[in-house]
C-alpha cells in the first residue's frame, strides 16, 4: 500500500537564495471508519514516541 504526493515549491519571490533551505513537510490523512491510520503508518516507520525528560 502507497500513497504518492506531489509537491511544488513557488519560485521565491524576494532576492535568490543560492543555498539550499531546509523544510518540512506535515501531512493529515483521515479515512471514514479507519481510525488506527497513524498507528499502522507509525508502526510501518518504526517511529516511537518521545518520552519527555
């Protein structure tokens, strides 16, 4: 199972920048009558959650 997204960064519209700029990118996915989405997607990446300190 895989989802494909596209994405598309807009020219910057202020002076070039000629080095390369970090970002993230957050993504919300709901399915009606599928609620334990993000624990497969969590299981599938091995991402556990932060214990705080």
């Amino acid at each position: 199972m895989s989802l494909q997204l596209m994405v598309q960064r807009e020219p910057d519209q202020g002076t070039p920048i000629d080095e390369p700029v970090h970002f993230a990118l957050a993504i919300t996915l709901t399915m009606p009558g599928i609620i334990d989405i993000y624990e497969q997607v969590r299981q599938r990446l091995a991402i556990s959650p932060r214990m705080p300190v």
